[in-house]
C-alpha cells in the first residue's frame, strides 16, 4: 500500500513537472519569434554576416543561461574568454566567431 | 654502456624534451594575437551555512586560468581553497577548522575542428547539467549543490584521461551538442578520479531556449554501475524567468531538483533594486531503493524545497541568502545560508 502511494506521487508530482515545462514554450514562442526577428535586422544592419546570426543574440543564448555577464571584459582577453567559453558551452566555431566579434565591438 | 649511464642517458633525453617545451610554452604569448592574452578569473567569498543550529564559516577563494597557446590550444584550469570553521561538537564549546585545496580541473583543450574540441588532463565528468555549470561560487544559485549531485559524477565530480566534446549541429532552429568521455582510475591527491566512461547529448532550441538532454554514466571499477540521467532547463527571452531542472538515476538511488530563478525586470544590468533582485526557489527530492553508504545519497527518501534571494551589486559583487527545509525519515532539519562572493576578471598583463 506504502509502496502503491509512492509511486502515484511520484508519477503524479513527474506528469505535472512535465506538463508545466512542456507547456511554458507555447506562451513565449510568438513574442521571442519576433524578438529574433528585431535581433537579426539590427545585426544585418550593423553589417554581420546574415548565416552566423548576431553575436549578442548568441552571448544571450548560450553566455547567459548560466551566468551574468560580467560587467566588462578588457579587449586583451576577448579571445581567451571567447575560446575559454567554446569548450564549457560547446560552442561552435561559427558561433564562437560571432560572440567574439560582439565582444570586440563592446 | 653500465646500467647508470643508461639511465643518465634516457633522463637527459626526457630532460631536453621537456626543457624544449617549456621554452616553445613560454614563447607562444610571444605570437598570440592581443586578445588572447591569458587571463585569471574566478571569485572569492565568504559563506555560512547553518544546519540544524551549528553554523559553519567558509572564507573561499577560486580562481580560474585560462591561457591560449597558439591557435588551436588552451590551457584552463580551477582551482578551491578554502577554510571552514565549525563547532567542535561532543558538547566541547568553540570552533574548530578544516583546509582544503584542490584542482576542479586542470586540462589542454585542442580546437581540433568546428564542431570538436578534444580535451586531455583533469576534467569535469560530463554529467548533467550542475556539474560543469553551476559548481563556481560566482554562478550557482543556491550555496548548496543538489542533493543528487554525486549520482552520475562519479565520487570527486572530476575525472582524468580525455574527452571530446562540441556542436555536431548548429543552424537557427537548433544545435546538437555532445560531450563523451573516458577516465583512468587515479589515487593522485590531486587527481583523484575513478575508471568510468560516459557523455552528453543536448538539444538546444534557440528561439524558445529550450534544451532537453540525456547523460550518461558507467562505472569501470569494483561493482561496474550505470548511471543515468535527464535535464531540462528553458529560459525565456520575453520572461525574466529562468528553469532549470535535472533527474540522475543511480544504482540504489534516484531524485531530481527544479529550480526557477525570478528576476524585476528583462535588462539584468538595469541599476538599483529592479535589475539586482532575484528571488530563487528549488525543489528536490530523493527516492532511495536499497541501502549505500558510499553513493553520496541522503539515505533516505527526502524532501527539500529552498528559497533564496540573490542581489547583484555593482562591481561583480553578490550576496545571496537562502532558507531549505528537508524532510526525511532520519529528521527533519532547517538549513539557512548566506554568502557574499566578489568575481574578478583579468589579463594576466597589462597591454601597451
């Protein structure tokens, strides 16, 4: 009986868990769609090449999910910190290229 | 030829060899292009932490190196020293300390193509999400580590031989990224780590920000156990919300944490309170299904929910304060934390 009541909570409280998250997108997906959109016209418009996307929009995806940026980053070691954050965050190449050229521009 | 001179011989060789490389190490800062010039990060603090009434004061210092050699190469590494005062206990009044000073990792990253990067030394073992993102003092949320940080991680969370890890996908809808690893069993203090294999894969969708992922782990030494797990974080960019959330499953145990990090306003870098303030709240919970002292597992099933608040000063300065209650069948028990951590970043010279 114990046992039988462990499981339901526990396949009760893992079904809304999943629910919740799987639910969240939908609310948020036409507002970041559009936030893209805005994002990618200002760095066609700053020049960047259109395949590699916008250096802030990447440093806002990958940079921020685990840290604030911080405050400022001397231009001596963009690089580093560029190459440094390629192999924590996994980041490709092109990737990499487009964050560094947002850095340098800071 | 005796047997002396051979060995003097064989010694000069491993001798010039290394000398070589030190000096071509060395030299390589020489040619770097100016924004790769080594740095030195990290953070300091000083954290309490109270369970149960006794309270325990940690002054910690962590820094990080990371030093580019030539185009394709980078040294990096962590390093924790820390103190930490605690009650005697036994009914002895005052306090009492402990040291301790260890490498998280030290390890050479070769760049050797867009979509991989090979990794050699001490690393941190590619499981979950916690491990590799959450562990500095200056990124974590919550003082504390979740309580089922240690299933999957392999005992030191560290693991020494070689990975290869990257993005095999990339495009604007989605990216694939993937770690996989192997380590020796090492007794080095410094290293210490235990024979295992294992990775990483994660779907990451950038315009929801949403990423889904699976670990996975095994044990190569003594009783060979598997170990596995499930992440999902998705942080919003119309939301000044964040969700991060993790499942491991171990041989005698399993659980998973939730955590949601709230913030006033969308501008994280807005000045006073509204863009400072983040109130934190997670959820845990443990299930365990036969006894193991050494799985680093609350022994029983427990519960935990801990509320935090977080505030961003200027200047790269954080306190944080939180409140956990944990339920278990062994007691239940209040845990209050508090730290101030500063986090530094710089060239390890100065440019002309």
């Amino acid at each position: 009986m114990n046992l039988q009541s462990k499981y339901r909570n526990r396949i009760f409280a893992s079904c809304c868990t999943g629910l919740l998250l799987a639910a969240l997108p939908l609310f948020s997906a036409q507002n970041t769609q559009q936030k893209q959109q805005a994002l990618a016209s200002q760095s066609q418009a700053a020049g960047a090449p259109d395949h590699e996307g916008s250096g802030e929009e990447k440093f806002q995806q990958y940079c921020s999910r685990c840290h604030r940026a911080p405050q400022s980053i001397s231009p001596r070691i963009a690089g580093t910190v560029v190459r440094h954050m390629r192999v924590r965050a996994s980041l490709s190449a092109q990737d990499e290229r487009a964050i560094l050229r947002y850095l340098s521009a800071q | 030829m005796s047997g002396c001179e051979k060995i003097l011989s064989i010694h000069r060789g491993a001798i010039s060899r290394a000398a070589t490389f030190l000096v071509a190490v060395c030299a390589v800062p020489l040619f770097l292009p100016a924004q790769d010039t080594p740095l030195i990060s990290g953070g300091v603090g000083f954290l309490t932490s109270t369970t149960g009434g006794n309270t325990t004061y940690i002054p910690v210092l962590s820094p990080v190196l990371a030093a580019p050699l030539g185009n394709h190469l980078l040294v990096e590494s962590r390093a924790t020293l820390l103190e930490s005062f605690f009650p005697k206990g036994n009914g002895q009044p005052g306090y009492t300390s402990a040291s301790f000073k260890g490498l998280s990792y030290l390890q050479l990253d070769y760049l050797a193509a867009p979509h991989a990067t090979i990794v050699a030394g001490e690393f941190l073992t590619p499981f979950g999400t916690y491990n590799e993102r959450l562990t500095p003092i200056w990124t974590s949320n919550f003082e504390s580590a979740p309580l089922i940080f240690s299933a999957g991680t392999m005992g030191t969370a560290s693991s020494v031989g070689g990975m290869i890890r990257g993005d095999a996908v990339s495009t604007p809808n989605v990216s694939l990224s993937y770690a996989g690893y192997f380590s020796a069993s090492s007794k080095n203090q410094q290293f210490n780590a235990e024979r295992s294999a294992g990775g990483r894969a994660s779907l990451f969708f950038p315009q929801p920000r949403l990423e889904i992922g699976g670990s996975y782990g095994r044990r190569l030494q003594d009783t060979h156990e598997n170990f596995a797990g499930i992440h999902l974080w998705w942080e919003p960019a119309n939301v000044p919300v964040k969700f991060r959330s993790e499942y491991a499953h171990a041989p005698h145990s399993e659980g998973y944490w939730i955590e949601s990090e709230f913030r006033l306003t969308h501008d994280a870098d807005a000045p006073g309170i509204r863009g400072g303030f983040a109130p934190v709240i997670r959820w845990q919970q443990t299930f365990r299904s036969s006894p193991d002292p050494t799985d680093g597992l609350p022994s029983a099933n427990t519960r935990r929910p801990d509320f935090g608040l977080d505030y961003h000063f200027p200047h790269e300065v954080r306190i944080n304060a939180s409140y956990s209650r944990q339920f278990s069948s062994t007691g239940d028990v209040n845990i209050w934390e508090t730290g101030i951590v500063y986090r530094f970043l710089f060239p390890t010279w100065r440019g002309k």
